[in-house]
C-alpha cells in the first residue's frame, strides 16, 4: 500500500487541520492519516492503494482549501546534478489549488502587534484607517479622543485626526497585566481591568471624552472602563468601536463564545450603550470592514463579524 503526502495551502491552524483530516478519513480505502501543521501550510500523509489523486484534490477542496499534491512517486525523485544539469525534480500539482488564503481580520483590530505587516498591510495603519472610518461614520461633539490600550490607541489618533478633536492619554496601563479578552471567567476579566487600568485624571476632568476600544464582546468590561473616566471626573463618555458587533462564534482559535453569551445578540445598541454606562456608541459599520485593511494581499475570515466562514462546518 502506497504512503502519499500532500500540501495544503492556506489557513494552518489546529481546527482547520481537523476539517481537513475528517475530509480525508471520509474518502474509502484511506488508512493512517496524519497532519503536521507547517510555518504556511499543512502536509497531510495516508496510505491508500484505491484512492487516486484527484479524489483527495477534490474533497480537500470541498473542504475550503487548496491541495498541492505529491505522489510516493514523486517523493522519491531527488533533485541530482549530473555533467552540471538537473536530471530529475519533485514536482507539485498546483492546477486545482484555490489559491485564496483568509486571515482572521481580527489580528488586524487587536490581536497582532501595532508594528506587524501582515500580508503587505501595517497593523497600525490598519487601526488608524478603522478610527478615521469610525469618525466619518460615528462624530460626535468632544473635547478629547483617547484609546483603550492597547488596541484602541492608533484607532484612537485616527479618530482624532479625522475629527480634529484633540487626541490625549485617558488611562495608564500595568504593564504586568496579561490581556483581558482572553482571561478565562468573569471574575478574572472584572478584577483584571481594575488592576490593568486607571484612569488619568488631569486629562479628563471636566472634558467631554471620545472613548475608542478594539470591540466588545461580552459586554462584561466596558462599563467598568466607562466608571473609570467618570471616576476621574469626564463630564460625557463616548463610546466608539473600532470593530463590528460580535453576532457569532469563532471556531477556528479565537475565545469569542457561543451566541448565548455575546451582548450584540442579546440586546440592541440603546441596550448596550446602557450596560456600557456611554453617552452615545457607534460601532465600526460592516460594510466599512474590509477598508481597514485595504493593502492586505489575501482575503479575510470575518465570521464572528458575519456569521460567514470561509470552511464548510459541517
């Protein structure tokens, strides 16, 4: 029975290695799959002496992802130099790859660092361009505009410099506290931003505040972060996110939780802008999403945007 490898392009992460494998497991006569996730792909190996190329191509492709295959054949032409030539040369098949990757769009909003390029587009553009996007959509009256750090701080100054509203340090961060969206319970989350924030108050006092975070998503934190500006003394809270309302959950790595527990599926704006103790809130629109990123040379997995998956599943 022939062992055959192949190379999936794509997204390399531990859930799509997963849907990748079932597909596989599916195709009868395959025996001993096994997948080893790669710096930008996966290589997914399995014995088989009924299966021929084309039906793995195509389940993998049905899967959502581009296959690249290589034949026990191939693997064992070795690329030799013979009179100063090369006689022989694995080969990949390539003709069916889909060749369209999806990047969590959310990397670009919170996750990766402010000086990251991720596929041609710097993260901190990126943020400004989601600030700048939010000012058209969402402007409102203020004396000062400042960022919920980490995140929130390039959307923050370019919010600012849209709206010519002055842009200010609001809060001082512990530099010893972790990040609090991946802080496992509530309890953890709440006790975290008391001890990761503070307010500055020389800043806010007496000042209308446009606040810019990166999302909210269980709605659990945000009105203890609008308490601290009013603790310090801000006459009006404004809230501004730099990311769409969370409608659904993320299965592919990121905490974003069922339904049941994301506060934009269990009320409306007016309700949340309550629960968040804000003046006024204004989301970063869908429909404005993708521009934050405009020189990113992929595609984008905006799922828990949209409810869209760029897999099957099933």
């Amino acid at each position: 029975m022939a062992k055959e490898r192949f190379a999936v392009t794509g997204m390399t992460c531990s859930a799509c290695s997963a849907h990748v494998e079932k597909a596989v497991r599916k195709l009868e006569g395959v025996q001993d799959v096994s997948v080893n996730l790669l710096q930008n792909s996966m290589q997914v190996s399995f014995q088989s002496d009924r299966v021929k190329p084309e039906q793995i191509v195509q389940a993998v492709e049905k899967a959502g992802y581009g296959a690249a295959l290589q034949t026990a054949a191939a693997q064992k032409k070795t690329a030799a130099k013979r009179d100063g030539r090369v006689e022989e040369q694995v080969r990949s098949i390539r003709d069916n790859c889909r060749g369209q990757s999806h990047m969590c769009i959310f990397e670009y909003i919170y996750f990766a660092r402010p000086d990251s390029v991720i596929a041609g587009q710097s993260v901190h553009e990126a943020r400004m361009n989601a600030g700048r996007l939010l000012a058209r959509r969402h402007p409102v009256e203020a004396d000062l505009v400042v960022g919920v750090p980490d995140s929130g701080l390039d959307a923050a100054r370019g919010y600012a410099q849209e709206s010519g509203i002055p842009y200010g340090v609001g809060f001082v961060k512990n530099r010893y506290v972790g990040r609090t969206f991946i802080t496992p319970d509530q309890t953890s989350r709440e006790q975290a931003v008391r001890i990761k924030l503070s307010a500055l108050r020389s800043e806010v006092e007496g000042r209308r505040v446009v606040m810019i975070d990166d999302s909210i998503v269980r709605g659990t934190t945000c009105r203890q972060i609008t308490n601290l500006l009013r603790e310090a003394g801000a006459k009006e809270v404004h809230i501004r996110v730099s990311a769409p309302p969370f409608i659904a959950p993320c299965y592919f790595g990121t905490d974003i939780p069922d339904r049941e527990r994301l506060i934009a599926c269990q009320h409306s704006l007016e309700e949340i802008r309550e629960i968040a103790g804000a003046d006024s809130l204004g989301y970063l629109p869908l429909e404005d999403l993708h521009q934050l990123a405009p020189k990113a040379a992929c595609g984008f997995c905006d799922g828990c945007f949209t409810e869209r998956y760029p897999v099957d599943l099933e």
